[in-house]
C-alpha cells in the first residue's frame, strides 16, 4: 500500500521542525557544562551526570506515560505541547539554579517532560506514513538529532545564558507549531498499552527479545559518544596546538561538536530510505558495524590535524544513529501484536537506563588510560547488537 494523502509531507515537515526545537533541550547542560563545572567545582564524572540525570528522567517519564496510557488518553497535539513547554520551562531553571543538586532535579525533569515530546511524535509521524515509515521516521529522527547538536552550535557563538534561553525558546515555539497545524493522520494505531503482565511474554518471544538487544548494543555506544565528542574535540585540538604551537580558537570545539551530532541527522535519513529498501536487519547491522569500526580508529586521530579527527569524528557521528528509529520499528515488526506496547517501553527503558554506564564509564577511562584509549570499549556494543540481530529470523 502507498501513502497518498496529500497532506503527509507538510506534516513531516511539521513534526520535524518541532523535534529539532524541542529537542534541543537535551544537551544544553552539556553545552554548557565547562560554565556550571566552573560554578561549582565540578569533576568529569559529576559533569556527565547532568546528562545522565536526563537520560534517567526519560525513562521515568516514558514508563509512567506507559501504565497510565497518556498517549492513547490524551490527544497528541495536547500531550506534545503541554510537555515542550514543561520542559522549556524546567531548563530555563538552570539560569536560576541554586546549586549542583538543584541543576540535576532540573536535568530529570527536563528529560522526564522530554518523554512527551520524542516518542510521542514517532507514532505522530507513523499515522501518516505507510510504505514510506521508514524514510519518515528517519527524518524525525534525523531532526531530533540536529536539535541535540543545537546547543553546542549556540555554546560556539555565545555563552551559557544563550544556550539556555534559545533552546527553552525553541521548545515554545514546538509547542506552538504542534498544538496549532498538527492532526493525525489516516492511518491511527488501534490501543496497544503498556501491561506489567506482558513483559514476560515480550522477554520470552524470542525475535522481540533479540530486536532489544540490538537495540541494547546501540544505546550502549550512543550517548556516550554524544556526550563525550565534544570534550574530546576539545581535548585533541588543544593537544594539537600545544604540539604545533598554533590557536585555533574556542570556537572550533564548539562548531565541531555540532557537525559532529547533526552529521546523524544525514545519517537518519540515510538509514530509513535504505532499510525501506534492503530491510532493518541488514541497516541496522551495517550501521553497527561501521559506528563500531569508528569507535576503534577514532583515538588514533587524537591530536593530528583537526581535518582529520573531524572527518573521523563526522563519520561515526553519521552511523551511530543511521539505525536508530528503524530499531524501534523492527521491534513492532516482530513483537505479538497485543504486546507492541509493552515491547516499546520495555526497549526503551533499558536502553536508556543502560547509557548511564556508558557515560559514567568514558570518563573514568579517560582518567586511566587517556583519551585515545577511551573510546574502543564502546565497540563492544555494536559488537553485541550485531550478534543479536545476526540471530533473528525476520521470515
């Protein structure tokens, strides 16, 4: 069946635009974290834990979203706009902040609010799309991602105030795109919530269980390569100019940063026009095997020529998450039609859950063995993910 509603693209457009506003919300701790690091003496591993406080939040936010069925009792526009302006107003209280513990409470809250604008819009996009989901969900996806790059490309122009203000302001404007132009389209999901008494039909269904744990070999090098990219970045042109006594500007960690995570944004698109054609299976597998051979080179770039770690750098930033929207659809593919819902929040609460090790793990590896080393052990991920999916049986 193709899609024919003459509507669809002007509504992916929408929904894009309103992920990559929103979305921005995520890192802008992060972008601005030598700024609160400063504030309040904070080491790496403390530093990564205003992001991991978001990754916690989402998960909280996305299981309770799922017992009480918020996106099948609240209508989508509704649940979308109420939870960006939430979360806008939950990161602009970092301006205001009184201390490290204070900024973490925002940072869960902020991720728990973001719950109700990152999957929401997938199944938003997916009422609209048939023989193209794939291509349309990649393109949410790729959007979102560029709006997580956002704030380090304010953190290059401007300062952490900037930061701050410009992406609760996006999340506004999301809002507002979504709760004025946006309705579902023809082809609505019927009601498949969330069951405690499903998860142990979902984890004993063995294609639903080997989909998660390709899903589970994703996540484990995503976020941490989100995270830590552009501290290494940072890091590798500040050890070139100490070598080749040259200065390249506080600028440069910044903007390739950005490039870095928005070069996903290509990569998304990429990877839902290849898998509506040569199936998830093989993309996801492909991706995976490229975004793990990154993690292995990209330390022998470490302090050469910024040309070259950041070619490296955008590379792996276009295959880390080519794969991931298409995990969540390969996993309504094969999970029993009554337990898609639980099947979804099951993969996603482990998957996020699970980046918190990553995250914590890199900068410890940083403090053992140096950057260069610090990044081959998220290899193992993708490592894992490809064994997995190797293993289903998608006939």
């Amino acid at each position: 069946m193709t899609d024919a509603h003459p509507r669809r693209w002007a509504m992916l457009a929408l929904l894009a635009a309103a992920e990559l506003l929103g979305m921005a919300l995520w890192f802008s701790a992060g972008a601005g974290s030598a700024h609160l690091a400063a504030l309040w003496g904070l080491d790496a591993g403390r530093t990564g834990w205003l992001t991991a406080a978001v990754q916690l939040g989402f998960v909280a936010g996305t299981a309770l979203a799922a017992v009480l069925n918020l996106a099948d009792v609240v209508p989508a526009r509704a649940y979308f706009a109420v939870s960006a302006l939430a979360g806008a107003a939950a990161n602009a209280g970092l301006l205001v902040a009184p201390s490290f513990a204070a900024a973490l409470a925002l940072r869960f809250a902020t991720g728990a609010f973001l719950a109700g604008v990152y999957p929401p819009a997938m199944k938003m996009v997916a009422t609209w799309f048939r023989s193209a989901r794939g291509l349309a969900v990649g393109t949410v996806v790729g959007a979102l991602t560029v709006g997580k790059a956002t704030p380090y490309l304010i953190a290059a122009l401007g300062g952490f105030r900037e930061v701050v203000v410009l992406s609760s302001s996006g999340a506004v404007v999301a809002a507002v795109l979504v709760a004025l132009a946006y309705r579902d389209g023809p082809y609505a999901f019927g009601r498949r919530p969330f069951s405690w008494r499903l998860v142990g039909t979902v984890w004993h269904h063995r294609p639903t269980r080997l989909a998660i744990g390709g899903y589970l070999g994703h996540m484990w090098e995503l976020y941490a390569m989100w995270t830590w990219m552009p501290a290494f970045l940072a890091a590798s042109f500040a050890a070139f100019e100490a070598r080749r006594g040259v200065e390249l500007g506080a600028w440069a960690g910044g903007f390739g940063a950005f490039a870095t995570i928005a070069a996903g944004g290509l990569g998304c698109l990429w990877g839902g026009w290849v898998a509506d054609r040569v199936g998830r299976p093989r993309l996801v597998n492909a991706a995976m095997a490229a975004s793990g051979g990154c993690c292995l080179a990209v330390g022998f770039a470490f302090g050469e020529s910024p040309w070259i770690v950041t070619s490296v750098a955008l590379v792996w930033g276009f295959f880390v998450v080519a794969d991931s929207a298409q995990f969540s659809a390969l996993v309504t593919e094969v999970a029993p039609p009554h337990a898609v819902g639980t099947a979804l929040t099951l993969q996603t609460s482990m998957g996020f859950l699970l980046t918190l090790a990553t995250i914590q793990l890199v900068p410890a590896l940083v403090t053992a063995v140096g950057w260069p080393w610090a990044f081959p052990i998220l290899a193992l991920g993708p490592a894992a993910g490809i064994a997995s999916i190797l293993r289903l049986d998608m006939r």
